[in-house]
C-alpha cells in the first residue's frame, strides 16, 4: 500500500535529516508523527518513528543527571502521596491530567514523561498527591524514580488494557523494580537488606476500547492474588470517581473533626489519620499537651448516642465528630 505521505511530513522529515541538536531531532520527529497518514501503509513509519523518539528522549533525560547529578525529590502533601507506575505508554499521564489540575504532557509516543509531575486529586473535603513518573523500564535508567516510588505512601501501577502486550509489559515493569528491591503489591519480600514492600492499587485503564473486557478477566486470574483492581478510562472519565474512593479505603484512612467545648461544629479540614487509631492519637495531632492533659471526650458521628464520652482508647471512625476535654 502506497504511503501517500504528506507535503507536511516531507517537510518535517527533510528538516530531520539536516538537524543537529537532540532538541531540534525530537521535535521533527513529533512533527513527522503528528502529520504522518494513519493507515496500514505507514505502520512500520509509525513505529519506526516512535522508536527513534522513545530512543532520543531516553538520550535527553539521562544528559543533565550524568552532568550535573540531577535528582528529583517531591515533598509530599496532602492525606497521602501515590507513585503512578507503568510501561510507557500506559496512560499514566492522562490520568494525572483528569484527576489533578497537573498538566503532563501527553502524546502518543513512549517516554514523553522524563521528570516527576506531582499534582493533587480531590476526594470530598481532603486531597492525595499524585506523582506522575517515567516509565519504569529497561531503557530508563533514573535511580530518582525509584527513590519516589520508595518514599511515596503506596504506587498505583497503571496499565493498559488494550495492550496486546499487556502482559509481558506488566511484568517487565515488575521485575524492573525487583532489580531495584521493591516488591509491589502483596506477596513475599526476598531475605536481604535494602528490599522494600510497597503497597499497590492496579489501575486497569482504558476500559472504554474493544478488548479490554477480556483483557481484565484475564488480570484478575493472574494477579487478583497480588493487587486490588479497579478498571477506568482517562480518556472518557469511567471510573474516575470510583478511583478516588478506591485510593482512601486503600490507603485505610479515617477523617476526623473536631469541636470546641460549647461549640457548634464548624467543619473544616479535617484531620486524616490511619485506620486503626485512637483518640490519644488525634489528642496529640491537636495539640501536644492533650497527650498528658487530655481527661476525656465527646464524640459524635459513630457513638452508640450523639455526644458519647469516650477515654483515651476509643478507636476512631471515619467521619467522626471529637470535643476534646482537658
């Protein structure tokens, strides 16, 4: 089939050829792909293209790090900080764009993320911090990414269900981080020092495309064991809302409010802690002389009555209402 190539893609692909710079070659490559016909012609093109740019970004991304050192850190914000892992090309970005008002840059072609994006996604009255970050792949070789991913709360490993390589590109991100010394998802750390097991929400995306029904099912037989799942489309919005709630009972959170003695509640933000706390622990986010002064309390929300008198003990529910006495 003829390739019917376009004045424009000549254009761009004469102004390749005669390009110096790694700056001037990727942007005529991006021009080639964006006005390259899409059709069976051109296919071997396309990847032959995406290849090319997947190669000279790699190139870009590792100059300033060998020259200059350079290390991303990210402090985290929020009621929790998330990783988003993946092959290249999972999504990750699209999902950071929708959930947060971050704004990576998404484009058709592998690698386009070369440094951390954080951005905050809203759930009710409180918000997590996303870390968009580039691929976690043989061809990437950044030890900042793997430092985030070890001091973020827990990762959302994104992949793309409409990948016919959707397997092996999971797995291959999987033994990249083994090779790091981070286990994800459920299972049994390996003996030795410097391994860490990171908590994991898989998020399924691009539900909404021809496949990826079967290709979910087919997920959950494998690693239903090893991760929790939930399936959502970046591209159209499914799911979206469901992730949000999915990232707080993951995280196993509980908010809490609290009110001056003799006051109405006035809800703010709310303090976040994890499931499983008392009330000496929020006592002592609130002020630290609650930690030897506190006497008693009163609690509203998830009392056997409204405004039952708790001790020290009393295990937090999410939502609950405190008047903290002294």
């Amino acid at each position: 089939m003829p390739a019917n190539l376009t004045p424009e893609y000549l254009e761009a692909e004469r102004r390749f050829k005669s390009a110096k710079t790694t700056a001037e070659k990727i942007a005529t490559l991006e021009e080639m792909f964006a006005t390259i016909p899409r059709h069976k012609g051109t296919e071997k093109m396309q990847a032959d293209i995406k290849r090319r740019l997947a190669k000279l970004r790699n190139e870009q991304s590792k100059r300033p790090a060998s020259r200059a050192g350079l290390i991303y850190k990210v402090d985290k914000e929020g009621a929790g900080q998330l990783a988003l892992i993946g092959p290249p090309n999972s999504g990750k970005s699209a999902l950071v764009r929708r959930l947060t008002h971050a704004t990576p840059e998404v484009a058709d072609y592998p690698f386009t993320t070369r440094g951390p994006h954080p951005g905050m996604m809203a759930f009710e009255d409180i918000q997590f911090q996303l870390v968009d970050l580039p691929p976690v792949h043989p061809e990437v070789h950044e030890s900042w990414v793997y430092q985030i991913i070890r001091n973020a709360d827990a990762a959302l490993a994104v992949v793309d269900l409409s990948d016919p390589d959707l397997l092996e590109d999971l797995e291959t991100t999987l033994a990249e981080l083994v090779k790091a010394k981070v286990l994800l998802g459920r299972g049994t750390t390996p003996e030795g020092p410097g391994w860490l097991a990171k908590k994991a929400l898989l998020v399924a995306n691009k539900r909404d495309l021809h496949g990826a029904a079967e290709s979910l099912e087919i997920l959950r037989d494998l690693y239903g064991s090893r991760f929790e799942m939930i399936a959502v489309s970046a591209e159209m919005g499914d799911g979206l809302d469901e992730l949000r709630r999915a990232v707080f009972d993951f995280l196993e959170l509980v908010r809490v409010y609290t009110k001056a003695p003799g006051h109405k509640l006035e809800k703010t933000a709310p303090y976040v802690l994890r499931r499983g706390s008392h009330l000496i622990d929020l006592a002592a986010l609130v002020h630290h002389d609650f930690i030897t002064q506190l006497k008693y309390a009163r609690v509203w929300g998830h009392g056997k009555f409204e405004g039952q008198m708790v001790n020290r003990d009393y295990l937090l529910a999410d939502k609950d209402i405190v008047e903290l006495h002294r």
